[in-house]
C-alpha cells in the first residue's frame, strides 16, 4: 500500500455511511456502462490491450476480493478460488496471472456468473465497511479509495476497450445512440506564456492520489508557452494533406518505423468514403467534425504533427503548472458525448480537461523521492515506469471526479487506442 | 459444381417432400449439438483454426443461402449483405471472405440474429424445395445434398472447435454431460492380410460422395497387413515412457522440428496430474482410458509411434481396399460418447468406421483424371491438394450416415485438434 | 548406410586406384567451383535455406571425416574436434549440429583453414582408400560412393546458393563471366502418349541410386500425355500478363498464401526495368531470353501456370516412364551455361535432362516396401518424407554424371531458389 | 548542421595542418583496430544492431564523402554511386539507407575494395583540408570535426561489434592478445553526498559537443548520493545467487518480460563452467574477476539490481553534477584492456570516466530549448530522443578524448552488447 495514499477531506470526514454510498455508486457505474451490451460484447478483446468487459467486471472485483475481502472480512469466504488465476491483472508477487492476450479464449466464467460475483463481493464489501474493526480501520479505508479509483480507471478502459472491439466490426456497430456535441467554429491557438520559475509539482496532500503523483517537490522551468486549445481535426488533415506520413524528416525515428510496419496513414478508426473523411465513435460512424480535436494518435504522430508545425510538446511539468488551480470542468464522461468536441473560445486556456488525453513529452518516471511501496500494491503504479509516456488532462471518458491536475496516465508512444490527442508548447 | 456428384439412391428416388424432412433434419441437428451452450461459449476462437460455434451456424447457412437461394429463388431477399463478407469461408472467387484468425473477434452480429437467419434461410429453402422449377431441379438437388453433406462436416468441426474451446479454460469446462464409453481390455493386434493385386479405389457412384473420391480408377498394390484395431492409449504410453519424444531417430525432419518448437510430450489435452495422465474430453477431465484408442495426435506423433513400433501407417489406398464392403458401423457420433472407445475384440478388423479418424501415410492428391469443378463449388476441395496428409473412417464425432470407405478426409501433418489417431500397417 | 545402395559396374570393376582417381576429381570439382570468388563470398548466408560456400566446402569434408575416416582409418587424427558440431548439417542421431540459419555467423574458421582441412582429409582418404582393409571394404566403397554422390548434390548447392547471395546484393554482382546460351525460336509444344499399363518404377540395381530411389516396384498408370518441352519465358508471361497473380482460382490455397504473404508477381531473380524483364544470373543480370525455360519458380507456380493452361503437372511415376531409357545429355553442368538455354526442337521429348528440375505432382513419399537404413546414414533421405514434392531430371547446375530416370529430388513446394521449371502433362 | 556545434579551442586554433593531422590519426585509429581481424572477420553481422567491420569502415568514409567531399570539393569524383545507398545508416532525408539488419549480406564491396574508398576519400579529404575556400571554412570545419567524432564513436562499436560477432562462435575466437588488468580488493562502496541546489547542465562551449548537450541550462535537484565506484562482479554475484532472474518483484515490467522473453540469467557472455563463472572478452574467455565492475547488463538488469540493493540509478543528471570538473581519466580504449577493471581505491569517486558506460535513470529528451538542426545532419541525434536511456562515462571501448562529463550515450533499456554496468544512488 503506497504510503504516501492520503484521503481527500471529505471522505476522512464521511461516517462509514457516506463510504458505503460513493463504493456503491461508483461500482453501480461500471455497470450502467455495460447496460448498451449485448451478452456478446462483453467476451471479446480485439488485441492483447483491450480486455472483455466482462474481464473488467470481474478483475475490480477481484481487487475488492484480494486486498480487502480476504485479509479483512472474517465471515467472508472465497468465491471461486478460481478466480485468483483468472482475474489477477498483473500482480506478479500475489499469484500468477492468465495469459493477457487469451483474455477473450473465455467463454466460462458467463457474463451472468461475474453479475453474481460483483454481487457477492458488493455485499461482502458493505458488510466490511460498515462493520469494519477500528484498528485497520485507516488502512481498509486507504485501500477501499484506492480500489474505487481503480474501479475508475477500468470505466473509462471499458469504454476505450468497446470501441475498439465495435470498430473492428465490419458492421460497425455502436456502442448506444449518442448525442452529437454541438459544431462551431474554433479560433486560432493563442499562447498562454509562462516565466522561468522555480514551480511546485505533485500532489499537495488534500485528497486522493496515486503514488505516482508523490513527492510534491520543486522544479526549474525555463520560459515556455501553451496553447490555448487542442490541436484540430481540420489542423491535423493539413498534415496529412501534405504529405506527413510519407515524410521521414518529420518522425522519431521509432515513430517512423512504426509508421512503416503499420502503414499508418490517419488517427486509428478514420476512414475515408469517397473523399470524405469519416471515423468510428461510440455512436457509430461519424464524419469527421475539423473543429473538433484530434484524437487516437500515438505520441509518435503528436511529434511528427508537433514538428510539422514548427512546434513541441509540453513536458508534463510544463502542462502541470499551467494547469494547476484552474476548476476541472470540460469534456468528462458526465458530458455523455463519449467523444472530444469543439473547444468553446471562452476562456484563455481551454480543453485542458476532458476531450482527449494529451501526450506530453515527458517519459513516465519517478518523481525524485518516489519509493515503490511494500507489498502486492506497491505493483500498481512503480513497475510501469519504463519506455512510456505521461499524459495529462483526462478525456471525454474519464469520469469527471476522477481527474486532477497531478494526475499522470502513461502509455507507450506508439498506442493510440486511448482517446489521446495533441496540445503544443513552444520555447519562449 | 463437381460432375461427379451423384444422388444417391434413397435420395434419388425421394419426392421432394423427403428431401425437405431430410433437410429439416439436418440442419436441426446441428441446432441440437449447440442446445447445451451458453451464449458466450458460441463466440470464443481460441486458435486460428477453431471457428465459433456462430460463425459455423451462420456459414452453413451462407452457404444455402449463396448456393441455392440467391441463384435460384426467384422471391428470396438477402438476408443482410454484410454476411456475405463475415460469412464466406473461402470461397475467393465468390467474395473476399473476412479474415479467418479474426472470427472471434465479431460479437455482432449475436447469437439470436444467427438464429434468425437461419430460420430465414430454412424457410426460404423449404419454400424451394417445394417449388423448385423442373428445369433446374437437378442442379438444385445436387447442390442441396452437397450443402447437407456440408452442414454435417460443419456438425463433426463444431464439435472438435468447442472441445479445444473448453480445454484451454482453466476451469475446464465441459461441453455436458456424457455417458463413459464401457471399459474393458483388448485383445493384442492380429494382422489381416491383403495379397498383390490390382484393386478399384474411388467411390462407385451409387449415393452421395464429394468430387475427391473420384473418379474410380485402379490401383496396383503390393502385398501388405492391416492391424486389426486401432493404437491404444496403454501402447501409446509405452512410446511416451520409452523418451520417443526426445528422440529424434524416430522422427520425421519437419515432425521433430514440429516437437521442439511446441514442446510436445504427450497427444494434446493430455496432462499429468500427480502421476497419472488425464485427458479433456467433451465431458470434461477424465482419466485415460488405456484401452480405448490414442487420440488428438498429429501425423508426425503417428509416423514415430509406427517407427518406433516398426510399423509403418498404411495408405489411404490400402486402408480402402481393407475396409471396402464392411458395413458402416462403430463409435460414431450416434453412440453419443463423443469420445473414442476401446474395440470390442469381436470382429477380425475393428474400429474401421468411427472412434479417431486414422491418419495415412498418403499426401492429398487428386485421383488420375480428376478435374477441378467449374464455379465458385469448385473451390470445395481441388484447392486443398498440398501439403496435407489423408486421414479415413471417420471418428466418435462424425454423423453415422456421412461416411463411407471412400471418404477422403484431409488435414496438416502437424494438426492435433481433430480427433485422430493411428492405425499400423506393415509390409509382408 | 542403406542396404539399397548399389555400386555402379564401373565402380564395382574398378581398382582402388580408379576409386581414388574419382575421389579427387571430385572433390577437386568443388573447389574449382569455388575459384572465382572472393574470400568474403565464401562467408554470406542470405536465408535459412542457403548455406556460405566454406560450410558447403567444410561440411562434405565433415561427411567423409565422419563416416569414413573415424571409423576405418587408423591413423586418422581429428582434424578438429570443434567441427563435428560446427559441420555435421542434420545428422541428429551423430551429435548436435550447428544452428542452420546461423552459418553465417561464422568468420572462423577462415577459407584458408578450411581448404587446410579438406587437404587433410583427402590426403587421408587416399590413404584408406589405398590401404583399406580387406574385411571392410566393401562397406567403405559404398560409404565413398555415397559421399562422393553427396559432394555432387553440395556442388550444385553451392552454385544455387551463390546466385542467390549474390543476387541479393544490390550491386548484382556475377559469379563469373559466362557465356549465353544461342537464343532461338522454339516449336510449339507437342504431346507424348503413354498408354495406360504397368510399369516399372525406382532404380534397377546397376550402378549407384540413392535408398529413396528403391525398392524397384510396379505401378498401374492410366493413359497420358507429356509435353514435349519445358514452359518457356515467353509462355509464363503470357500467365503473368493475363493477371494470374492475382487470380485466386488458379492457385491452390496455400499457394495463394505464399502469393499473398510474399507478394509474389514474377519469378525469382526477375526484375523489371523500364518495361522490359531482366533477371539475374550467375553471369550477372541478363534480359529474360523469351525461348528459354522459365526457372525459379515455386510448385505453387508451376501448378497455377498448369492450371491457367488447362493442364496439369506430370506425377514422378509418368516422367520417369516416359524418360527412361533415354540416353543422359542435356544443359547439365558440363555445358557450362549454368542457365537454362532455348529448346532444340529436334527430339521429340527435350530438355528431360538439365536445364531445370522439373516440378511434379507427387508428394515425396516412400516407395513401398522402403526401410530408412539403421544408423546415422539411414537420416540422408527418409526423414524428408513429408510435405515436401518431387522434382526429377536436373538441371543447368547438376553435374551430368550425377542424374539418372530414378533420381528423385524434393523441395517444399513454396522454394523458388533452386533451379526449377515446368513441364506440362495433361490426360488421355 | 546543428547549430550549437563548436570547435574547441585547440582546433579553432590550429591552422589547416593540424587538422590534416588530427584527421589523419583518427582515420589511421580506425584501420589500426582492424589490424587484428582476418577478411572473414569484417564480414559477419550476428545480430541487426551489430553491423560488420568493414560496413564501419565504408559507413565513417561515406560520411566524409556526402557532407564534405561531394558538397565541398570541386575536384572529387564520387568513387561509387551505388555506396550512397549500401553505406547510408539512417539519414532518410538524404536517401534510401539499405536494410539495416542485411548489412552481414553483402559480399561486395570486398575488404580490399572499402580500403580503396577509404583511401580515395581521405585523400581527398586532406585536399580538401588544405585547400578549402575560405568563404566556407567555417562550415567545413565543424563538419569535419562532426566526422572525426562520428569516426570514433565507429571506432567504439566496432570493438563492441566485434565481441557480439566472436562471442557467437562456438570456438570462442579471440579478437586479439591481450593483458590482464591487475587483480585486487576493492573496497565497499561509499557515498558522495551532493546537496540540494541548482546547478548547470549541458556543456559550456568550449570545445566540441554534439547537439544533444545543448543548450547548457539550470536544474534544481534535491540532495542525493553517488556510489564511489561501479557495482561489481562480486556484488551482480550475490544478485544472482538471490534468485533474483526469478523474482518479479524487483523488475520493472518490461524488463521482467524481457528476462522471460530471453531466458536472461546472467549478464550477456557469461557462461558457467562446473561451478565457476567465465566470460567472453576480446581477448577470449575468460574467469569472471569478482572485483571488476559487472558489464553486459540492460538497464532493465540495472534498475533491478539497484532495487535488490534497496538503492536506485542516479539520474543522468546527478551523474553530471557529480562529475562535472573531474579530471578525464579511467580505464579507457587508451589502456588497451578492453575490459573493465576493479576500481584503485584511491579517490573518493571512482571509475566515472572508462570501464563501462553507466545506465541512468533518464530517458533520453531533448534538453530545454534543443532544436533539430536543418538538414541532413539534423538527423545525427534528435530523432532518437524515444524510449532509449542515458548512459554516461564511456567505457573500456572509448576514446580517452572522445569523452566529457556532458557526454550523452543512449541505448534502449534491453540492450546488454555495449559495454554497460552499474552504479548507483540514494535519496538523501
């Protein structure tokens, strides 16, 4: 259990009470998630990263099960020791887990057996909470925080995991009917400058917070600008249209051999019908709207896209401090559009939540001080900090209370089924 | 359509009426054999060569569909274009058949659709039969039976897929319930004898046969012994148990690569659990029977077990001429083990018809003066005569009225997933 | 050592001293062959199947150090005990051999050493063959027979494999000037009949024949027709031209594969500048002579081509009865075109032998009645039996004394990189 | 060019002649390290990150053909066209290099021929030097100079490539004779403490610097430790002993599937004789010395040690810091060891310059305010600023004045054939 896990104000100060409505409520939304799906989407994984819904059902259960259920609950017995194999994601000191990429070879446990599962430990959970003992009671409540936070993530992974699977379909299914974000124009990127300056980074304390986001500790930042917005669809077609995924010079040189092995030619899911550039939502197909961001390029392509326009991307610091203080509000899941939409003008600095995730230049490492933390859930976070990218922000899956402006998501540079796109810095 | 397809006799002289019952039957059948699924176990493809249990209802019935309703139903309306991409096998010339490895990566459309379509095909089809216009009734008779005879290989496969479905689950599911074969000993090999001579190989024409079992032709076959039954698994534990995996005298070149690269030790769903093996079956985990027949092993496993016992496997040529005339009778599906079972030690030649389909020494290869057919039918076979080795006599998944002494069955070298096994031979 | 083997009436009568007079021609042969390169064309290895000049030079000397000069000689010192591993190509029962596809990656031994080493092991073979003891003699006269038959097929090897290592390199380097064999019209194809009977198939007994090419046996044929000459340059770009490449309902389904996987469009070596069609040779890039055979091309090809002909390819069975008897001359080695040349239309049945092996139907298989020789030796041949097809008459690159009617090369029927053609059949 | 490229005093001061000379000694190095190899030995490629000798040799003249000779030198004639593509390594805005992991495929150019380029170019090049147009000296110059370091980071990887290619013989060739660096105690390790401040980063200007040193900036680091001396063989031997290649605990996630993926259980080129450990190093194997510093391991192998030792990487950072003002001295190439030497015990920091480059904790960026030089060159560093690491210090392998404390290596986290070891940090 990271150490460093604080909970927010208003959770050290809810009576158990309150615990059992927010554990209730969140797990009620991975389920209202999968309410669209026919008992067939839930089975299958369209590439080692994706993971059946119903895998995702089980597996935040199964973290419930394994770090709260069985150390803590004395009545409560195992519900299929089975299922320790099976649902274990990656926790390598806990036990051994099933094969990643035969996630979907699956057929058993069905669908309505892992309803009866989350069930059982739902019930078990509200038990333990409300009758937890005193003396663990700090570390069962860190850990129930944490298992909800968790719990989050794999919401919005559910959601990235079905379009992918729906939009492997040459149906092209959608996910549910979905309502369109409103189009407009946007005005050009304006730049929000910021001085050189010694800057605090991390997370203050006050609230939840991964490990990753720990030490709070202080950086140097030379002079830089943001951009005031996302960069655009109707942006981003320009570098296409000039011929950017045949150009060498504008690629890392990774990036560029990934172009060639994959044949790379647009964002993942676009396609073009006639001469109309059309893409793959939650919602089924769509045309492209170009005011609206960018999304689902690798870190690869933001850079290549960054070069072309003269530009950089931020480092997560730089995105960090720009942000930090500033209301969470934007795109969020609770928007309902499942998709990034056109920024709105208004402010000086915009998108900066929601939308898509942003890549950031920087590689995911520890802040200084970081220790991994003992045990099985010091895997969480620590062992992942290798050859991947930061990125900040949240998207327009990411559940709106589970964003912040120390929050750092990681992915490797060339992924791009996450709902990620492109802001732009430059050096002042 | 191939030219040799004949009718045979029953059908031949049936109103169409019998036909439709005929149909009805079949493609009932295959209904049946699902009956025990879940939902989620129709939809797994756990290896490229497995299909999912929908994607073999719904091909079945693309093929009536394609066949026999869009060409010569005057009222029938395509059910939804889209399937003829999801649904063709590999019929290149009719359509670009959506990629093999990928069929368990479509959740739509879902089961109770596939349902619906075939009700809709069994309707259109029955409406066919019944009103067929003379002048094509041959042509649709024809490919009728081909498309019944199709149906029932569909039945044999969905039964050997949902078998290497279920094993690869750690829970070991089973496919149902099922009744254990009766255990007894057997009796040692004895040796029938076939002399020098000049024999007919090929089917007569009377009935049903597929376009590469003709035409009849003669053969000149040196003299030879057939054993009396098929391979145990006792016999076959004493190859394992002498190293024959780790010795590559025994071995053919490409079946030793084939054992490094796969680190096979043992026939496939076999484990050993303390010191006894165990083998998956329909019905789940079961000890190994020492009586009943070796079973999921590939040609090489069956090449260096007749080395090792030096012997050698017969060819298709010699097992035909041994078996032709016997009365088609054994472990077939009908018996319902849906496992092979040990001989009965009653007659002199044993388990010819059902219980593991036996590999040949034969490479697949067209007859003399055999001609690919005209047509998208054409592909049914002649595309398939490389590289692949001749198995005959059906196995305990194979429907009893579907085989026959001239059925070719054909498959890789290296396949373990169908239920084969081994017959020796021997030179006098 | 197979019991099969035979030593040919000249052999047989000769003395020691005409053995040893052979020896050294032949093994001299090798290393004229070797005289125009470069030390570092020796080392390349380019793919799996080729091997670097010195592991060819190296190996054949390994094959008479191992098999004869260890066993019999007593005086014989191991020239280096390293080498049974580095040499030994895929004797699995004699010890582990060196990875295949890693011959390459040997700078050591130099050439020098390893002309050092075959110096050493002919001057010792001299020796034995001189002063081999009387009780063993008739067992080392075979055993010198077969490896002097052994050193002929890594002769031609070696000339295969030059030219596609040198072919490789994009400077297209030439083995050696060669001169062109005369470009001429040639005929139409004319048909051959054979009536339908029972022939003799495999190797009468007079002189030396490989185990795979006995037991001598019958065979029933049906009545057929072969072409009168090999498939020229000029028809195989008529199948080109007409699309085949990317017509699915030519190929056979693995053929289609390759095709796709390969992105197959001509054959080997062929390269189109400007609109007309070079190829490289081992005298260096050349245009495609019309009238000459087309050659390099996989089985896969040469039953497509068949096909889009409305014919077919011969089986082993009619090609050596309709070549039997035939006296043995052609494009073989000793014209030293080391090319396939333009038929002569003045015999009836042309270009049998030489020029390119042509592909046939047949699976190689053993004939009946066939044993795999005890001990080492017993891997030559019979190990191979499977997957593989057979190709008979040899080509611009086998020595003349090495080919016969019985002679059964085999290759998978996807390699292009030998030297092989086509050659029609069709039925009676 | 990139811009932030300098001459260093020394040479902006000397005339044209010292340069002359500079380059010429330089050049001479490269052909000097070659001086052991036989012709084989410049020919193999045994792995696509290893390339042959000569391509080194060739590769280091194609540069000073392409970005001076051809540009600058009205009188030169290029020696071969065909070079620009065989010998281009990765510039793809100035050609199409030819295939990376095919280098080891090329038989010609010969040995014989590359030394006729080299030269013809250095020749040339001398020309050049001493005839130069004054108008554009200032750009030839840092261009050569660019070269002269180019040729001696080729002079580093031929040594490295070398190994690679002798190590994966079986006979174990050593490249050369070579002395043994002395053998003794070293003592624990101590700590250097640095305190929290801000310091600079990036070299100063004063001499040659690639790009990616630049621009020279501040950073605030929070206090920290240094390890007096490299991790040694002693100390990797404890790592191994613990089981550690079979603990997932202590690895990052990748590098816990490397270690699976490639069977890692000891640092790259040990092997385990009886009981005791040996290594294979230029000058052939060789006994493991407990008290020389572990080399061959990947940063993945790194970090998990460092996390057995409950310590961690220093950054690439806090190794500048730490080393920045230092002397430049260490076991480098000029000791001619070639292999990594137990520390003397002598300073407070030992070994930071010489025996092995030293993984950090860094991911290799671009500092604040880098840009990617325009043109061709631009392509020397930036693009590879993507999932590699920093190493820092140089190694046994490395030019003694090719190295500075600002000196930037970088090599994917996986790879263990450079020269790389250990050293290690702590917070403070």
């Amino acid at each position: 259990m990271p150490s460093s896990l604080q909970l927010d104000e208003r959770t050290a100060s809810t009576t158990n009470n309150s615990l059992v409505l927010n554990y209730e409520q969140i797990r009620k939304e991975s389920e209202l998630i999968c309410a669209p799906l026919e008992t067939e989407d839930y089975c299958i994984q369209t590439m080692p990263d994706v993971s059946p819904a119903k895998w995702h059902l089980a597996h935040t259960s199964w973290f419930f099960e394994t770090f709260l259920l069985l150390p803590f609950s004395r009545n409560y017995r195992c519900f299929n020791p089975a299922y320790d194999h099976l649902f274990n994601s990656y926790y390598l000191t806990h036990s051994q887990p099933f094969s990643r990429p035969a996630r979907g070879l699956l057929s058993r446990p069905t669908v309505a057996e892992i309803y009866r599962y989350r069930a059982a430990v739902d019930e078990a959970m509200v038990e333990l909470i409300t009758n937890a003992p005193e003396r663990s009671w700090q570390e069962i409540e860190s850990l129930i925080v944490l298992g909800l936070n968790h719990e989050q993530q794999h919401q919005e992974l559910m959601l990235t995991d079905l379009k992918h699977i729906f939009a492997q379909n040459p149906l092209r299914p959608r996910y549910r009917e979905l309502s369109t974000p409103p189009a407009h124009e946007v005005a050009d990127i304006s730049w929000i400058n910021v001085d050189k300056g010694i800057y605090d980074i991390g997370h203050n304390g006050n609230g939840f917070a991964y490990d990753n986001e720990y030490p709070r500790h202080k950086i140097l930042l030379q002079p830089f600008a943001l951009a005031s917005r996302l960069v655009t669809n109707a942006e981003y077609l320009g570098f296409i249209n000039d011929g950017s995924y045949k150009n060498p010079a504008l690629w890392l040189s990774d990036g560029w051999a990934s172009v060639q092995a994959n044949a790379w030619h647009a964002p993942l899911y676009w396609e073009q019908r006639d001469s109309e550039w059309w893409h793959m939502t939650l919602g089924g197909m769509r045309p492209v709207d170009p005011n609206a961001p960018v999304c689902h390029v690798s870190q690869y392509e933001a850079a290549a896209y960054a070069s072309w326009a003269d530009r950089r991307l931020p480092t997560e610091f730089e995105w960090e401090v720009s942000v930090s203080g500033l209301p969470i509000d934007g795109n969020l899941r609770n928007t309902d559009y499942l998709q990034p939409a056109a920024g709105n003008n208004e402010s000086l600095l915009q998108q900066h939540y929601g939308d898509v995730w942003e890549w950031t230049a920087s590689a995911y490492a520890p802040y200084p001080g970081y220790r991994v933390a003992e045990g099985t859930v010091g895997e969480y976070n620590g062992k992942f900090m290798s050859s991947q990218a930061v990125l900040r922000g949240g998207s327009c899956v990411t559940p709106a209370d589970h964003i912040r402006s120390s929050y750092r998501n990681f992915f490797y540079p060339k992924d791009r089924w996450q709902f990620s796109g492109i802001r732009l810095a430059r050096d002042l």
